[in-house]
C-alpha cells in the first residue's frame, strides 16, 4: 500500500501533472520543463525528483543534460493505468495544451537556463 499512496501523492500536484503531461509529449532536461511550464529551476528539478521517486520517470545523462522520460519498464502493474488517466484528463485542458505548445519551442541550454528563465 505504500508504493500507492506514493504514488498518488506524486500525482496530487498541479505542476507535477503538468510536468507529466509535457513528459508524455517526450523526453526532456530540467531547462526544456522550465520553459515549457515557465517556472524556475528549482520547482522543476523538485518535482522531476518527487515524479522520479515514485517510479515514474527514468533518468539519463546525456553530458550536462539529465534527461527524464516516463519510465515504461520498470512501472508497477497499475501505473499504465494511472498515466492514461493522467493523460486522458489532461488532454483538453488549457494549461495542459499551453504547456505543450511552449514545449515545441523549449531547447537545451545547459548551465545558461537558469539565467536565461530569470528575465
């Protein structure tokens, strides 16, 4: 029961379901989540660690970039079933779509994105 209160708790955040469904769309580093949701660093690097905790995400070096997907293959039995809903409710929401759209035009900056997010 715990790993699903965890996981519950991970989803019961506005800005974590907003990094998931950014997420969905593809993977991503820590600047292309702050553009897409335009919010700082350090919001978007401490709920990437709560989604991460809980299982959902999977994490990679690509040289500076710690990238982050959904985790496909190491989700509990119930997690599919969790993401669809994720998905499914998010799929016409404004802010959702919002953050979708900014995604399209969020890049890779590296060290710079946290200067670069601060104007």
């Amino acid at each position: 029961m715990r790993d699903v209160v965890k996981a519950m708790k991970a989803l019961s955040d506005e800005t974590r379901l907003r990094i998931f469904n950014v997420l969905l769309e593809r993977e991503c580093c820590v600047c292309e989540v702050m553009q897409a949701l335009d919010i700082s660093q350090t919001r978007a690097s401490r709920n990437l660690r709560i989604l991460h905790d809980a299982g959902f995400l999977r994490m990679r070096k690509e040289g500076l970039w710690a990238m982050y997907s959904i985790d496909q293959g190491g989700m509990r039995e119930y997690y599919p079933s969790l993401i669809e809903a994720v998905r499914e409710s998010l799929r016409d929401d404004e802010l959702a779509a919002l953050d979708r759209k900014r995604l399209k035009t969020a890049e890779r900056v590296g060290p710079a994105c946290v200067k670069k997010s601060a104007r």
